[in-house]
C-alpha cells in the first residue's frame, strides 16, 4: 500500500479519537438531562438534529402532519453539524436525543467503540429513482469506466467518506485497484470547475450540484450509489443509554418518522415545499426533478458489506459487528428487498 493511503489512514483514525475523547468528555459533563424531560402538557420532548443538506424532509413532514403530536411527543428539529459524523458529542452528553448522519459516518463511531446505535433509516440507494449523485468526467475523457480511475485525480467534497467509499467500491467491483486512486477534496461548490478545467481528471458529485455538471457539459460514468442498492444513505442514530431508559418514547419516534417517509414518497409536493424552505438548492431546480425515494428499512446485507468494504480499503479502523450498530427496534431488513 503506499505512503500516501497510510498517511490518509492515520489522519482518519486520530480524527475518529479525538471525536472519541471529546464524545466521552461531554458525556461525563453533561449527561443525559433532557432525556426524562417532558412539556407543560405532558409530553416527552426531543430534540433532533438534522443535516444540512438533505434527507431530513421526513421530520418535518413528521411535525406538519401532526405525527409526532400524535404520539405524544413534543419534537424540536434542529441543523447539526455540517459533518454529521461530528453530532456524535449531542447525542451523547443528551443536547439531542437522536440525530442524522450517514452510514460511513455512523460506522467509524462504531468502529471506535461509541454507545450509539441506529434506530432507523430515512433514505438508501435504489433502481426506483434514476442517480442524484455520480461519477463526471469530460465529454472527451478516455474515462468510461470506474477502473480507468487508476492513476488519475478525483475531486470529492471529503476525503473518508461516503463518496470515497463508493468510488472504491465501483473501482474494485469494475476490476481496478482503488489504491491508485488520488482523492482530492475540494469545496462542493468547486467540483464542476475542477473536471471542466482539468485540475482534477474525475469528481464525483450529488444533488443541484450533479445536475449543473450534467447541464455544463460533463458526462456520466455509471449510475452513482445506485449502483449498490440497499447502502443506506441517511440514518437517525441515537446513544444506548437514552435508548435503555426511553426505549417507549423512541419508538414512539421512529414509528411517526416512518409514517411521515410514507407520506413523503406519496406527496412531493409537501417534500418540495420543505426543500424551497430549507435548502439553498434553487425553487426551479426543485421543481424540476423528482424527489427521492426515502425508506425506513436498513438492509443488513448490504451495510455488513460496507462495513468489510471500508475496512479493506483503511477507511475504518475495525468492522464492527451488528449488535454494536443497530437498536434492536431498528426496521432492519436481509438481503436486497
């Protein structure tokens, strides 16, 4: 393996232990003070952090149709963390009860031996929607499959990731060596320019941003994380000991978020009017694509190979096993269903 994956690897590790002590410091400060506290009216309030960027439409669709009050829970939806890995600390000193990430995100806290658990999904990759996210190259590229990424640059908007992951994962499965790909990370906002410029040989985007590189000229290579149906996406996570003494009331939670995925993927309506309100993605932009298709089911089969997967390329430090990832009230699923 060569120096420079090593060095990459080190700096992902001693991150990961630096969220560790700062997780186990606010932790032993500020405990879980809000996890039994309950409204003038009775009752049980949360706190949730969602992501900056997308795939938190089923919260507030959550509170706009009455879900959460239904249950009897009194939810307050706030942004987290522009990494999401990082909402790890809230959590676990009880600033927030449950909060979004996605898997890789999750998983290096798991591999770093963090109480936390996933309670449930909110969105995987799937066949049902065509790709919001991929792999772009130049009209003229001799790139035209993920194994001719070997030697080359690809712009990422982060390096250990999500994004890295599947690249290298497609690299691999396409019959390439994902060690002799150099991943670059650069401002979301700056992959487009990076490809058509030439700075970078590849990038890899997703969402308004993937369309506007489609729209400028850049070619797709392959179908993105569709390319591995059933890789979660986005999850909401919460910390074992409020989930051993609140087990009721988070499933409570969970059941009004999947009530509220199944009204998102029958209304796309309500979910565009939470994007114009919500994101910086712009209102001609929303309405002229389709929403994605968000799923409760966390898919077993696929995740314990991202697990093994970002283990073999250094992106975790150890796979954790299953009882050290799910809530045992999780929607988990085996296999591709």
């Amino acid at each position: 393996m060569d120096t420079s994956r090593i060095a990459r690897r080190r700096a992902v590790l001693a991150l990961s232990a630096c969220v560790v002590v700062l997780s186990l410091t606010t932790t032993a400060c500020g405990g879980d003070s809000a996890a039994d506290a309950t409204s003038a009216d009775g009752k049980a309030k949360i706190t949730v952090l969602r992501s900056n960027g997308a795939i938190f439409e089923p919260l507030y669709i959550a509170e706009q149709q009455g879900y959460f009050e239904a249950a009897g829970l009194d939810v307050t939806i706030k942004a987290g963390a522009q990494d999401t890995s990082q909402n790890a600390p809230s959590v676990l000193n009880g600033e927030a009860q449950f909060a979004m990430t996605d898997s890789s995100g999750f998983l290096k806290g798991a591999a770093q031996d963090m109480p936390i658990r996933i309670v449930t999904g909110l969105q995987s990759a799937t066949t049902r929607t065509a790709p919001t996210d991929g792999l772009l190259v130049k009209e003229k590229s001799e790139i035209t499959s993920f194994a001719d990424l070997e030697g080359r640059t690809v712009g990422i908007s982060a390096l250990g990731g999500t994004i890295q992951f599947i690249c290298e994962y497609l690299v691999q499965k396409a019959g390439g060596d994902p060690s002799k790909v150099k991943f670059v990370a650069l401002p979301t906002t700056s992959l487009t320019d990076a490809a058509t410029s030439g700075k970078t040989d590849a990038i890899f985007s997703f969402g308004p941003f993937y369309a506007a590189a489609q729209e400028s000229g850049l070619r797709t290579v392959g179908n993105g994380m569709n390319d591995l149906p059933g890789m979660v996406q986005g999850v909401l996570f919460s910390s074992q000991k409020y989930l051993a003494a609140n087990g009721d009331t988070a499933k409570k939670f969970i059941d009004a978020v999947a009530q509220a995925i199944a009204y998102a993927n029958a209304h796309p309506a309500a979910v565009k009017a939470i994007d114009k309100k919500y994101t910086q993605a712009p209102a001609a932009y929303i309405d002229a694509h389709d929403i994605n298709y968000y799923d409760k089911n966390l898919d077993t089969t696929v995740m314990r190979t991202v697990i093994e997967k970002m283990h073999e390329f250094d992106l975790l430090d150890k796979e954790p096993a299953d009882d050290a990832v799910y809530w045992d009230e999780a929607p988990t699923v085996t296999g591709a269903e």
